[in-house]
C-alpha cells in the first residue's frame, strides 16, 4: 500500500525543478505552493484542457493512475 504523500513531500520531490524559475530568492520559501487534488482538475473526466500564456496544454489521467500534461 502506498502512503499519501504530505505536503513536504511533494513540494521537495526530486523532480520539482528548485532553480527558482524567475522568482525572487526565498520566494518560494516564504510562500509553499498550494495542493490541488487531480480529480478537483479533473471532476471525472479522463482529460482536461489548460490554457497557459496562451497555449493549450491537455491534462490527461492514464489507466495506471498517472497524469500525462502535453502541449
């Protein structure tokens, strides 16, 4: 059985990128960012589409439980 993952966790998961992406130092320290729960993205359907900057990007659950994000 796998265990739900806790805040900390996630937001110190190795394949969050911590370069700081154009923030301010500390930023992200100071302000830990939010969780959202995929089938609140999702609201049972098996894809969603997110407009970012402009562009489609599609949000799609797989089979095996895992999310899929393409352009």
């Amino acid at each position: 059985m796998q265990a739900t993952p806790n805040a900390f966790s996630v937001l110190n998961h190795p394949s969050l990128d911590h370069s700081g992406g154009g923030r301010a130092p500390g930023d992200a320290a100071a302000r830990p960012a939010p969780l959202v729960e995929s089938a609140e993205l999702l609201k049972g359907n098996k894809a969603v589409g997110i407009i970012h900057n402009g562009s489609l990007y599609r949000l799609q659950a797989t089979k095996l439980g895992k999310l899929i994000l393409t352009k």
